[in-house]
C-alpha cells in the first residue's frame, strides 16, 4: 500500500461556479500585492537556460503537481528542489507546471481550482490565505503539523502569528521576507560629511542625515537620503513606517481595520511632510534608464530597505568604487516606535487545495520543503530563500553570514504581520491608492488613511454577510 494514499474530502463548503465568482472578484483572492523576494524574470539573458517546468520521475506510487509561479533563478530552483525531494525517497514524484502569474493574478491556479481540478500544492501569501479558507478551496494543516510535532515554539513569533489568525492552520510559510532592514551607502555618507559607520537609530536621526545629502540640480533631486513612499510601493512603505511610529493596522481582535490609527496618520504626516521638504515626489531623478540594480547602488541614494534578494544582488554585483553597505534595524520614532518596532513579516506560503487527491504526498513534499534541513537549504542555497521554521539550519546560515544576518536579527526580534484578513487584497489596494494621493498632495493624510478605514471595513462587513 502507498504510504501516501489518496484522500478526497467528502464535503465541500463552497461551489465551483461560487467560487469561479468569488475568485474571479475584485477581492483579490490568490494575487501577490505583497512584497517579495522574487524579483528575476523567466526572460533575462543570463537565464534563458533554466528549467521552470519538471515531469515527475517514472515508477513512482504517488504523482503530485506543484504550480511554480516564478520565473529565473527562484523558479529553477523549485524544480532543484523538487528533484532533491524525489532523490530522497521512493514513493512520490513531482510534476512541476509553470504557472507563471498574469500581473498580480494566478489566472491559470484560479481557474484550476475553480474547475475542480486543482493542482496538489501552490503559492499564497500569508495574508492571502483567510479569503481561501472562508471560500472552502484549502485543506487545513492542523493533523499534519500535530502527527508531525510541528508547534509555535519552533517558530519565530511573527512567523506563528501569521500562520494562526484563522480557526486553523492553512498554509506553512517557505519563504520569509523580512520587511525591512535598511541598508545605508557608507561611500554617500563620507561624501555628505556624515560618519559613514553610525546608520540612523530614530526618525530624526534620518531627517538629519537625509537633509546632509540631499542634492538638486536646478529642481531635480539628484540626490537624496532616502525616500520613505517608495519602499516596494506604497502600501508596503505604509506598512514600514507605520509600524516605525508605533501605529497598528488591525484591531487587538482582528475584526476591525485600524489604518486610521493616530500614529498611522502621525507616519503618513511625516512621510509626506518629507516629500515637500525635498521638493516633491515627482522631482527625483537618481537614477540613469539602464540602472538594473536596486537603486542604493547607483550612488545617487543614502539609505533604502531592501530585501534579501536585492541585498545580495547588490553586494554581489555593485560597483565597490559607488557602494558600500553597512546594515542595521530600520529607525523609530521616539516616543511613539521603539527598536525593531519598523519590522514586519511577508513572503510566500505552501498550500494544499481542498479538492487536490494526494493531500498525504502532498505534506511529504511540504514538510521536506518547508522544515527538512536537506529542503530547507536547498532552498536557502539556490535563491536565498529565508525558512519561516526556526530549527531550519539555513536559519543558522543567514546568521553567520557577515552581508544577511541582519536578516536574522530583525526576524526573532519581530512582532508585526501585514494585516491576515480575508479582504487583504483590498486594503493593501486601498493603502497603494489613498497613501499615494496623499504623498502628492491630493489627500490630507487623515482624510487618506480614513478612506482606507471604510472602505476595508465596508468590505470585511459585506464579506461577512456574504459568508454568514
């Protein structure tokens, strides 16, 4: 007998045609509006020759489909890994299927699920998974993790936060980005006269550092300490410094969005009181067309967070003559945020389809991907990828490197999520649109985030009535 044999649930709490209509809203339901650590195309030059797409291995008892939504290095490496996970057992194969995303949308994972036909596992972001649960397309986890010996003190706290919102465990994070360290250009901060080895510890110690750098020709900013309405767009920049000033973006119970909070509109009030101060918005211009790597390579900014993935990229291949990175916590405001306080968790979960046949093979290949340590740093080796399991070694790995531990450090010392809702596409949506018209000036900010408050407390109201 397999030791995977196949389940079907025996009853489903939503239809295909309603969830065809749900999934196909304007609720966001399986988008990617977090940010993320996979940032290379399926089409660059230097990656033309990876593989996205796997047949599973002939003779095996059980096949199950992975839906691979990245392109370049990071979707090459789920079928290294997928190819890992086959050479260390004998009883499951894995058909990888490149199911690559239509803007922010899983269109073909969408239209799977809808059909009945789902694959085994896919992608979702940690606050993507609440909306799948409330619409009955997500196998729970619970008697995986329990018969496995899986708990919340194996986990950092954020990270088990994340996972436990709901009335159950729906997806297991494999990746976790860690939103955001900020990185500084010790070689700007010499040029300024500031002291290129002390990063700034609050808010005020960055305005004073950005006023040293900032520089204009004629009324284009040339260049500039930091630009605080572009970390990964406007929402994800909300979110930073949001939780920089102390603000909460969710009530204690998790029923009631909050983006209306005062030190939410003390943080907006601060970021768009920056962008006037530096002449605007729209008046950058610190970086050449042909720039590829994040933009604190190009010399012409002091201080940006970024992700891992870009951190790396730009250690690897930044000009040592231009960038030079130092590493620390993002700053706080005094009074209102404390260290670390700026820190808050995305990434990328695993989840196994409600109507998929192999749930049991398909938590093989979850737990060997999300908590192994042979799983765990293949993925960690091959894209960086951060595990969300804290015995992972990889975890260890990025702790003792001397460029990411930074990493490590503001993951255990983390205690804030994006708002895990079952309209988090909406108000991550809403926070893009209403945060923006604010840093140009067509919003007061209270008059923005109170935008935000109603409209993503509308939705959570008419999903309620809906789902009743």
């Amino acid at each position: 007998m397999s030791p995977f044999p196949p389940t079907r649930p025996s009853s489903h709490s939503i239809s295909r045609r309603r969830a065809l209509a749900a999934l196909a809203t304007g609720a966001a339901a399986l988008s990617t509006s977090a940010c993320t650590v996979i940032d290379d195309g399926a089409v660059a030059p230097d990656q033309m020759d990876l593989e996205l797409h796997k047949e599973p291995a002939p003779g095996r008892q059980n096949t199950i489909e992975l839906f691979n939504i990245w392109g370049g290095r990071t979707g090459n490496a789920w079928v290294q890994l997928a190819e890992v996970y086959e050479a260390s057992q004998s009883h499951t194969a894995v058909r990888v299927t490149y199911a690559p995303m239509s803007g922010n949308t899983q269109i073909r994972l969408q239209t799977a699920i809808a059909a009945g036909t789902p694959p085994d596992l896919a992608f979702c972001t940690p606050d993507e998974y609440p909306q799948l649960a409330g619409f009955g397309v997500i196998a729970t986890l619970d008697r995986y993790m329990s018969e496995a010996g899986l708990a919340g003190d194996q986990y950092p706290a954020a990270v088990w936060d994340q996972m436990t919102k709901t009335d159950a465990i729906y997806a297991h994070p494999v990746l976790v980005d860690v939103n955001f360290p900020l990185f500084w250009n010790k070689k700007v901060f010499a040029d300024a006269g500031l002291d290129p080895d002390v990063p700034p510890a609050t808010i005020d110690d960055l305005d004073r550092m950005s006023d040293a750098i900032l520089t204009k020709g004629g009324s284009q900013i040339t260049r500039i300490g930091t630009v605080p309405w572009d970390y990964y767009g406007f929402s994800n920049s909300m979110y930073t410094c949001g939780f920089a000033f102390g603000g909460t973006f969710m009530s204690e119970d998790n029923e009631v969005a909050t983006p209306d909070h005062p030190h939410l509109v003390e943080a907006l009030t601060w970021m768009c009181d920056y962008a006037e101060r530096v002449g605007g918005a729209s008046r950058l211009a610190i970086t050449s067309p042909s720039q590829t790597l994040p933009t604190i390579a190009s010399g012409n900014l002091g201080l940006a967070p970024m992700t891992t993935a870009d951190a790396q990229n730009v250690f690897l291949n930044g000009d040592p003559e231009t960038v030079d990175l130092g590493a620390a916590l993002f700053p706080y405001a005094e009074g209102l945020g404390e260290p670390g306080s700026a820190t808050w968790l995305g990434g990328y979960d695993l989840f196994i389809p409600e109507e998929s046949t192999q749930h049991d093979a398909a938590w093989d290949f979850l737990q060997f991907a999300t908590v192994s340590d042979e799983g765990t740093m293949t993925n960690y080796e091959s894209s960086t990828l951060v595990p969300g399991y804290s015995p992972s070694p990889a975890l260890e790995a990025l702790a003792e490197d001397p460029r990411l531990s930074i990493y490590h450090e503001a993951l255990i010392t983390c205690r804030n999520i994006r708002p895990t809702i079952p309209v988090s596409g909406l108000y991550t949506t809403s926070l893009d649109t209403n945060v923006s018209a604010a840093i140009y000036g067509q919003l007061s900010p209270e008059a923005a985030l109170t935008k935000v408050a109603d409209q993503v407390n509308a939705a959570m109201d008419a999903y309620r009535q809906e789902n009743a």
